[in-house]
C-alpha cells in the first residue's frame, strides 16, 4: 500500500469518526480498526492525536484558503473604487467551500460538523493550530467585513459574525437531513451549491440589518 493511500484512509477515517463522535470520543484505535491500519502507521505519519487532527482540518482549510485568497484577489482588483459588498464577500466565502474537490458526497456536511465541534470543544490546541496557519486569511476577511460594514460597532460586527457562523455550520453540518426532508415532502432535490447560494442573501441581511435592541421591559411594580 502506498503511503499516500495510507495516510489518506487515515484521514478518511478520523475525519467521519471525528465528525460522529467527537474529538475526545474517539480513540486512536476506533481510527486504526476503520481504516484498516496498525497504530505503528498512525504513529509513524502523524505522531499524535493532536496532529492527526490538524491535518484532518488542515487537508480542507489549506486548499481552501488558497482558492478563497484567489477569489478576494480578483474582487479586489475590480476597477473603480467600490469596496466589494457583504454579498460578494460572502459569495467567495461560500463558493470557495463548496467548489473544493470532495472525497465524498457528505464532505462539506463533515467538515462543517468538525468545525462545529472545534467551538463546542475544549481543544486548546486545535485553536491554536487554526489561528497560526489561517490568521492571514481570517485576517484579510475580517478585514473586508469591516470595510463593507462601516456602520456598525466592532461589538455588533462580532456577534453578527458569530450568528452568520452558526447558521452557517447549522445549515451546512445538517445539508443531508435538510435536503432529505424537503425531498420528502416537497419532491424537490436541492444540490448544496444552491444551498449555499440561498444562504447568501439570508446571512447578508443579517449582518447589514438595522441596529435594534429588545431590551426587556421591567417589571410592573406591584399596586
């Protein structure tokens, strides 16, 4: 077997068990056992847990960033002085996500659920990992965010941007049960480029919608 067939069945393997059982949940030898590998192999091409779940995020992240810097480069280079919209920006987010090559049809809802998961998680190191390799890019983002968002406060950018992320791993983790369900009961077939497309314009308004807070009114004193 060659190694990078093994080291791909590994991946496969802590990936789908990752996404099902958690990080903690899963141990080295549920991986071994599904991949069909001795622990020598996962040893020897990783080193550790820690490292294997790394590079199960790494083997997405890495390509993606390097098609999304692509995407912010040629928005960017537009003529004229009009900075890209919320629209735009979210559509080069998402498109670069679902035009990744795939190794499976649930690859975006697995990789969606991990990266759910590395929220929800005590995984001190995964974050860590994330920040160091990805900060240029996240940076750049955040950077673009805030030029298409000029009205609102870094807090309200914050939580807004929170909120577009949940609905988005909500959405995206949860793509085969939403598109079964409509099927069921409306007949139709949904690709997930076009779930992604209908998220655009949902998580748009929601960042650039007006600045309104329900507070909670106080209680009536008693006659």
């Amino acid at each position: 077997m060659a190694q990078s067939d093994t080291v791909d069945r590994i991946l496969d393997a802590a990936e789908e068990l990752f996404a099902e059982r958690g990080f903690a949940e899963t141990s080295l030898r549920m991986i071994t056992s599904k991949a069909g590998v001795n622990l020598a192999a996962v040893n020897y091409h990783f080193g550790s847990k820690n490292s294997l779940i790394q590079s199960v995020f790494a083997r997405f992240l890495t390509p993606f960033s390097a098609t999304l810097e692509a995407e912010f480069d040629e928005l960017e280079a537009r003529p004229g002085d009009r900075a890209p919209s919320v629209e735009e920006i979210l559509g080069a987010l998402t498109g670069s996500a679902v035009r990744m090559p795939q190794r499976n049809e649930r690859g975006i809802s697995i990789f969606m659920r991990l990266l759910g998961l590395a929220y929800t998680q005590s995984q001190g190191h995964l974050r860590a990992f994330l920040e160091d390799e990805y900060r240029g890019i996240f940076t750049r983002f955040m950077a673009l965010l805030k030029q298409a968002t000029p009205e609102l406060s870094s807090v309200d950018r914050y939580w807004r941007i929170q909120f577009m992320l949940g609905a988005t791993a909500f959405t995206m983790s949860s793509s085969d049960a939403l598109r079964d369900i409509l099927q069921a009961k409306k007949g139709v077939e949904t690709p997930i480029q076009e779930i992604a497309a209908r998220l655009i314009p949902f998580l748009a308004a929601g960042m650039q919608a007006n600045d309104v807070m329900l507070v909670p009114r106080p209680e009536a004193s008693a006659l």
